[in-house]
C-alpha cells in the first residue's frame, strides 16, 4: 500500500522532514510509466540564518518559492550543467527545503543531486510544482520502516562556504547505503 505524503508532512520542521524522507519513495511518471525511487540521502536547509541555505542571501526570484507553501518544488541549476531536486518544508514566508540527493530504483544506487534529476528527467520546468498532488512527480510512504540506527546524521556537502553551518549534521543517509558505498569503493 502507498500513501502520496500531503502538505502536512512537509510543514514540520526541516530536519524531522529530512530524517523522515529516508524509506519514502520519490515517483516520477514519465512516458506513461512509474519510476519510483527509494529516498537514500537527503539533506535540510533550514532558514535564513543557515548560511548554507540559498535564501540566506535574501529573498530573490530563485529563492522566492521557498517562501512559499511546503510540499512544493525548489529546482534550481547549479554550475550551469546539473539540477537539484528540493521540496520545500515547514510554514509559508520561512524559507527551508530538503535537498534529495540519492534515491535507489530497482536496486540501483542513482547517487549525487545532478545524477538523480538527469534519471528522473527533472528540471526547472518542475519548479514550484505541488509535489502533493500525484500529478507527474510525488512522494509516497510505502510502508517502510527504518529505524533510527539505520540512519547516519553527516555534515552537509559542498557548502564549505558557510563555515560553521556546513558542519551541521543535517545530511542523512541510510546506513546500509553509506556501508554498500564503503565495500564497492574497496573492490
């Protein structure tokens, strides 16, 4: 059974939505077909105190969607070349999102933000869009349960620019995902 995650579940709190996501699927219709996508990694930014996060800079016509309603889409392009998947958290004019970063379809491992879009075909024409509404891009709750040992709280990636934010432990990662990287590195 799978349940498409409703607005609510995206206006808690950035990093209880992040840790959540990890088990829940990310489904994608393209062609008339379903992919769904096992959340593996994702990552918070919380507000505009987090100097990691884009709305730190102020309030811009790119960050304007995380102003806006949780539950919706935050794409962006970053170094010209690759998109990022985020949905946007907690409540409207506090801006925070949850990056997703690597998700597994059919046992495979599709790992890095940029990667993950490229396989979903995800990209700026998404942004904004209500990803609460099963429409062509959703969450869903299939019922598994992972515990919380299972999952590894690590600092955020590529953010060195924000100093101490960077450092906050606000990347979770399953931990069976982290070990299979870790054994496939050594072969």
């Amino acid at each position: 059974m799978s349940n498409v995650l409703p607005q609510h579940y995206f206006s808690r709190g950035t990093v209880q939505v992040a840790r959540s996501l990890i088990g829940k699927y990310l489904v994608r219709v393209l062609d008339g077909r379903e992919i769904a996508g096992r959340i593996i990694e994702v990552e918070a930014y919380v507000g505009p105190q987090d100097k990691a996060c884009h709305a730190s800079k102020g309030r811009t016509k790119r960050t304007e969607v995380l102003f806006g309603p949780p539950g919706n889409a935050y794409v962006y392009l970053i170094y010209g070349m690759y998109h990022c998947l985020n949905v946007v958290t907690e409540r409207e004019e506090f801006p925070a999102a949850v990056l997703i970063r690597a998700i597994e379809v059919d046992g495979v491992l599709i790992d890095g933000p940029g990667r993950l879009c490229r396989a979903l075909q995800i990209d700026r024409s998404l942004n904004r869009m209500d990803l609460t509404t099963q429409e062509s891009l959703w969450f869903e709750d299939r019922g598994d349960r992972i515990l919380r040992g299972q999952v590894a709280a690590l600092p955020r990636i590529g953010v060195d620019y924000a100093g101490a934010w960077a450092k906050k432990p606000w990347r979770f990662r399953l931990q069976q995902a982290v070990n299979t990287r870790l054994k496939r590195s050594k072969e």
